[in-house]
C-alpha cells in the first residue's frame, strides 16, 4: 500500500482526491542518493568548533545597541528626519564596491 490508501482516507475536509494516491516513501529513492562524504581537511573537531564558537560569543555585538535605541526613539518620537542626499550617496559607495 502506498501514500493515503494506508490509513484508508480519500476525503478531507470535504475535499476528495480524484487522482491516483502518491507514494510517500520509496527505497528506489533513498537508493539514488550518494552519502555525503567530507574530506578529511574539512572536517574540524567538535573542541575546535566549540572553541570557535565560544570565541565569536566573547566579541560581543557587532551592532552599537546605544545607536539603535536612539534610533528608535527618535523614529517613535517623529523627530528622525534622514538625509536622503547622504543616504543615496552611501547606497551607491556600497553598490560600487568602496564601502560606506
């Protein structure tokens, strides 16, 4: 048996299936895919990762959160009022590769 002929359901929610059932699960499938294999100069120990990872945690946001909750603020309080010259000028930097 296959797809929904296992449990016995053809309508639901009203709705009744007019096309043949669908296999959910096949060996022929699960045969056709390779083991991922990882080349030994990928693979890093898990103490390397958990070393690295701690590390990353250590550095702290990348983001001045201070900024940010001015920022807010002010676009809350209707007093932020960006400057689209300076805003286009720096969209455009970015575009061209020169940074900010």
């Amino acid at each position: 048996m296959s797809g929904d002929s296992k449990i016995g359901v053809q309508a639901v929610g009203g709705l009744v299936r007019t096309g043949a059932t669908r296999r959910i699960a096949s060996e022929s499938v699960a045969a056709a895919r390779p083991p991922v294999r990882v080349a030994a100069q990928d693979a890093l120990p898990v103490a390397r990762l958990i070393t690295m990872a701690g590390e990353l945690a250590a550095q702290g946001p990348s983001v001045d959160v201070s900024r940010v909750a001015a920022l807010r603020t002010a676009i809350a309080g209707g007093s932020y009022a960006p400057d689209a010259a300076a805003t286009a000028k720096a969209m455009l930097a970015f575009q061209k590769g020169s940074g900010a």
